[in-house]
C-alpha cells in the first residue's frame, strides 16, 4: 500500500496501514497526487507529483527517478498502467491533457484532452 502526501512525499505500508514508511529518496517534488503500480510487477510503481512530473520506482519506492521526457506541463494529477502492457502509461495533467508512454515512461506522448485538467483515470472492459 502507497500514500501521496502534500508536501511529504510518498508512504509506504508492508502490514496494510498499520505502520507507515517515508520513501522519498530521489523524489524532487514532494507533493504527490496519483500513484500506480504495475499489475505485473508490484516493485514498480509511478508517482505523479505537483511541479516535478512522473516519477518512477523499480524498486517498490526505495528510490525514484524522473521520467518525464516529453512532458510540457510537470503538474500530474492521474496515472494508470495498462493492465495488459505494463511498459504502457497514461498520465492526466493539469491543463495539459492526456499522455501516454509505451515505453514504460521513457519517452510521453500527447493523445488528447488538450487544456483539460485531468483528475483519474481507470480502465473499463
């Protein structure tokens, strides 16, 4: 289980919220509005922050790097991983629409929703 905070960066809990532990090394921007895990593979996780773009962890949130190649605006505010490719993912952000990488955040790439703020986002069969 993972938390996004104002201001304090990322929680993560092993024992389903009994305790809690900071995760924020290599984190930039505290602020954390979205959170996703891979469906394949729990260790990776992507963070969406206020001002710092997407931030990826491969190693269930001991450390993050920014991914945000291509990316014009860095205020995301929605993440989701494609539940059948995992290198597949969408981000929502703030006034900027809605973005996709099919390279597991290597590179992002606008697909719509221009000037839109974009709140969450989920899959539907």
């Amino acid at each position: 289980m993972a938390a996004g905070t104002e201001e304090n960066g990322i929680f993560i809990s092993k024992d389903h919220g009994k305790t809690w532990q900071q995760k924020n090394i290599g984190l930039t921007h505290k602020t954390v509005y979205a959170l996703a895990f891979s469906p394949h593979d729990t260790k990776t996780i992507y963070a969406g922050t206020f001002g710092g773009g997407v931030f990826k962890s491969n190693d269930a949130g001991d450390t993050w790097k920014a991914v945000n190649s291509g990316l014009r605006i860095f205020d995301i505010h929605a993440l989701v991983v494609d539940p059948v490719d995992e290198n597949t993912v969408y981000t929502g952000t703030l006034n900027d629409g809605v973005w996709v990488s099919h390279n597991a955040g290597g590179k992002w790439r606008f697909i719509g929703l221009e000037t839109s703020q974009v709140w969450d986002m989920f899959f539907v069969d």
